[in-house]
C-alpha cells in the first residue's frame, strides 16, 4: 500500500508518495554488528532479531548524558554507502553539534525529542516523526529533559566518513524555547 508522507525541511514541506517500509526492508538486508543476533540463510537474507539487541554507550565525545547505540550497518559496504544505528537518548540526553557529508534520514521510533539546526530555532519531533537532516549542515538532536526518545539513523558515507563531530551543545541551546508552529 502506497500512503503519502510529509516531514518539515528547513521553512519547506517535503511530500512523497512511498511507503517507508521498503527503504527499511532494504536498510535492515545489510551485514550488521551484532552477529550473535542475526539469522542468515542460504540466500544471503540478514535478519537482526529483536532479541537482546547489542548495543554500546555513545561515547562522551559524541554525546551529553546517557545515549546507547544499537549498530545495524555500521560499515558501507561497496557499492553501498549506507550505514544505519538505532539510537536511544535516556532524558536529557543528546548528541554533540555534528554534519553528514550527504545529509542524514532519523526515524524517530520511541519518544519525544528536540533537534536543532545551527542558526535556526530547536524544533521538537515525536515517535512516527521522519526528518531529513540536510547534508553539511550542523546541527543536534537527542531527547527532552522529561522523555526518553530513539531514533533509527540512515546515513551515506563519502570518502568512507558518514558524520563529522563537533562540540557538546551547551545547556542555553539545549533548554532554548521551541519554536511553535
């Protein structure tokens, strides 16, 4: 079934007529991490079961509080650029000020969250939300002060780099007004 989705892109609203799951399906097909959760067959299928996810603190170069990475494709894999996390932010958690060299897609799956581009307001972003964050531009995103939040990050690699870190956001960005719609 095709269903029409929309997301807020910087001032514009982008529409397309496409169903999510497919990029998904296509997304989770790839090699992961954590090999003690995956069914393989003969066929090349790759399964990451739901089971006792292995995932590993963010490091705190990469985020303020409490995030966990669930690796699904971390390494591109020729002729493939595409690498992808399921990242949970425990309140108050967020990530440093970064840019992706080719932009990067967040399905929000679980939760409330903040995200903010340099030089524009922070917006805030729910479970079922869909951002696309433009490529070489920097920004942030993580949870609110009161909710958890977990996204799944699709991003492409250029040059064999998917994501460029910067420094912690401070607590003034953080708590900054929302910008009201």
């Amino acid at each position: 079934m095709l269903r029409r989705h929309g997301f807020s892109f910087g001032r514009r609203k982008v529409s397309w007529t496409v169903s999510l799951f497919p990029v998904l399906a296509i997304t989770f097909v790839m090699p992961v991490v954590a090999q003690k959760n995956i069914v393989s067959s003969e066929e090349s299928m790759i399964i990451v079961k739901k089971e006792s996810p292995a995932s590993i603190k963010g490091p705190d170069n990469w985020f303020t509080g409490t995030a966990w990475i669930e690796f699904i494709k971390a390494e591109p894999e020729t002729p493939s650029q595409v690498t992808a996390a399921r990242v949970t932010f425990e309140p108050g958690a967020r990530s440093n000020w970064h840019k992706h060299p080719l932009g990067q897609l967040l399905i929000v799956t679980d939760g409330v969250g903040w995200t903010q581009v340099e030089g524009e307001p922070k917006v805030e972003f729910k479970a079922g939300d869909v951002m696309a964050c433009p490529k070489d531009k920097k920004h942030w995103h993580g949870a609110t002060q009161h909710s958890s939040m977990t996204h799944i990050a699709v991003q492409e690699a250029l040059d064999g780099k998917n994501v460029e870190w910067y420094e912690p956001v401070s607590d003034a960005d953080y708590l900054a007004p929302i910008k009201s719609d």
